[in-house]
C-alpha cells in the first residue's frame, strides 16, 4: 500500500501522518469502543469493525488525495477499535467454555498460521494486481473482508461472556484498567512490548516496501518487475510468519514466553541496525518480521488474559492496543522525517537502537513476565 501512497505522490513524512492519525484514531477510540464490545457483545463489536474496514477499503481505492486518505484513516482505525480487544475476548471466553483457556496461544497460533497461508497465495495474486493498477488489490481486500459478515452472522457470544454482570459502566470500566496497569509485571510488560517493541516492529511494517524497492533496485532487479517481485515476497514472508504461528504452542513450550520476551527486542534491534550498514539483510529481517511479531502479539495476549476477568477483558485488552498506539505516534512522525532527510534505511536503524537501549533499561527494572 505504501507503493501506492508514494504513486499518488505523497511523500514519506505525509504517509507516516497517515498512520499517526490512524493510531490517534486508536488512541481516543480503543475504549469507548472496547466498552461496546463488553457491553454489546463480542460478535457485534466485531461485525461492526468488518462491515467499517470493508467499506473503507473500498474507499482509499477510490481516493487520490492526502485529505481524503487522511479521513478515511479515521474509519480504518476505528473499524480495527472495534475488533482489537472482541477478537482475543471472545476467543479466550469461548475457550474458557471448554476449559481449555490455557491452551490460547495455542489456537490462537494456528489461527494465524491459517490466516498467513492463505495470505501467500492473496500476496502473490496482489502483486500482480498492482503491476496492473495498484488500486485494485484495495477493491479485492474490501470484498474478501465484507464476506466476513455472513460468516461472523453465525457465530454467537461465548456462555462465559452471556453468564457474566457486563452492565458495568464507562467509570467501572476505566476502574478496572486501572487497577490491572497497577499491577507491576503487568505494567513493565506494557512498556516492554506495547510501548518499545510494538511501536518499533510497526515502523518495520511501514518501510518494508520502499527499503525492499531500494534493496532489489540495487542488485538489478529493473523497476518494472518490483510489484510482482513484492507480491511473491509477501508470499514467502506469510508463509515463514505462518510456519512460526503453527507452533506458538511449541514455542512457548520449549523456549517459554519469559526467555522469548527476554531475547527477542536485542536480536530485532540488532538486525535493524545490522540492515543500515549491509541493506541486504533487510531481506532475511523483513521475512521474519511478520512471524515474530504474530508470535509475540499471541503471548502477550495470553499473558494479560491470564490476568484479567471476563467482565471488562475487551476493555482492557483495547485499553493496551491504545497504549500502543498513541506510544507508536512519536515514533512514526520521527522516521518519516529522518527517511526524508536520509533513508528509511537509516531511520529502521535507529529505530533498533532505541528498542535495545529502552529493553535494557526496563529489564534493569524488572523482566516483563513474571514466574
């Protein structure tokens, strides 16, 4: 989409303000529509976001002005409000039906290694669509994701969400995430993953295409070939993000959610500074970036729902989707102006050393999970 952005001649610092308007979107959104999913259920919530996102989707591929991309952001973010914190609710609720909530990264893991097999072969399809007319990949993506309505028709809420108080109000709601950021493993995570390595790893998303046009132009790939060329590596990284997804389970297993919180912002740093001084490892960085943060994501969930109850469990879960957005802004207006002044090269490379250096200091404070 960034391909697209840069056709209709927007430059970086106006695409990374699209994003920020998008997180600011999340920010004053994540819970007033978190509370809706408590309070009209997890299944609403998400068939409102599905019907916004598609119809949106539909309009940025009609659009060709920064004003009007900038307004439709607005509805993109909010179609997104109201899934982010339903989605692992209702899943962990509806798990919990089964007494099986331990096993939530396990399924939420192959959902995704699912979701990314299938999206290599939409990869593949897109780039060649956009060696077409970059507009349509958007008008294909609003009419798979509006068939998520009929399918969504016939899913119900969890017994476990149906059987619990949810009449509890807006102040109750703010009362109760509160009370789980005042808790201190919970809180160092916050700024460990929702803060430092969410806010990073969303800067690598955002440059992936013009550092891989960069990268491929170099070696002598000709212009005319990047689309496609894009479409097959977006194939290959969902395939690589859905091989780690498959097994989360078995991650976290035999390496542990506290090992994996422990390592993985030094390696990410590492590679992002490594990408600045030998661009051709932003290949092999960028075809694991998609897995490891899938990965990651699916372990912080299950950490925090391990914690919480089901009364309010939307609420909070947005409460830390809003956390990182409104973190990830600074980050965002930062780059694009340092990808104008230099590269996007140079400003993923600084990105990676704030990730290492803010993770150190955290640690010296505490380790984000607890026993």
């Amino acid at each position: 989409m960034y391909l697209f952005f840069l056709a209709q001649d927007l430059s970086f610092t106006q695409i990374v303000v699209l994003e920020s308007i998008y997180n600011l979107t999340t920010v004053l959104g994540e819970i007033p529509t978190g509370y809706v999913g408590d309070r009209l259920g997890r299944r609403n919530s998400l068939l409102i976001g599905t019907a916004l996102i598609a119809v949106t989707l539909l309009g940025i591929g009609l659009a060709g002005s920064f004003l009007a991309f900038a307004g439709l952001y607005v509805c993109w973010s909010m179609g997104y409000n109201f899934r982010s914190g339903s989605e692992d609710a209702w899943l962990y609720d509806t798990l919990t039906d089964d007494l099986s909530a331990d096993q939530f990264a396990h399924v939420r893991g192959r959902g995704d290694a699912v979701a990314l097999a299938i999206g290599a072969g939409a990869a593949v399809t897109g780039g060649y669509l956009g060696s077409l007319d970059l507009s349509l990949p958007w008008f294909v993506a609003a009419g798979v994701t509006a068939l998520g309505v009929p399918v969504l028709l016939t899913v119900e809420d969890p017994e476990t969400y149906e059987g619990s108080d949810t009449t509890l109000g807006f102040r109750q709601s703010l009362g109760i995430i509160r009370d789980v950021l005042s808790r201190s493993h919970i809180r160092a995570l916050v700024l460990y993953y929702y803060v430092l390595y969410a806010a990073v790893t969303y800067l690598v998303f955002v440059f992936l295409q013009p550092v891989f046009e960069t990268v491929v132009t170099d070696i002598g790939v000709p212009p005319t070939a990047i689309e496609s060329l894009l479409g097959v590596f977006y194939a290959a990284y969902s395939l690589v993000g859905a091989a780690l997804s498959y097994y989360t389970g078995v991650i976290k297993e035999r390496v542990g959610m506290r090992v994996w919180f422990l390592l993985l912002p030094f390696l990410v740093g590492g590679a992002l500074v490594g990408m600045y001084f030998v661009p051709l490892l932003a290949l092999p960085t960028f075809l694991l970036a998609r897995g490891l943060a899938d990965v990651t994501q699916t372990f912080a969930g299950q950490y925090v729902n391990d914690r919480i109850e089901t009364v309010g469990r939307a609420t909070v879960l947005s409460a830390m989707a809003m956390v990182s957005g409104l973190t990830v802004i600074p980050f965002q207006l930062g780059s694009g102006v340092i990808s104008d002044l230099v590269s996007p090269l140079f400003a993923l490379a600084v990105a990676g050393i704030v990730l290492i250096g803010g993770s150190g200091a955290i640690l010296l404070w505490e380790h984000p999970i607890s026993e």
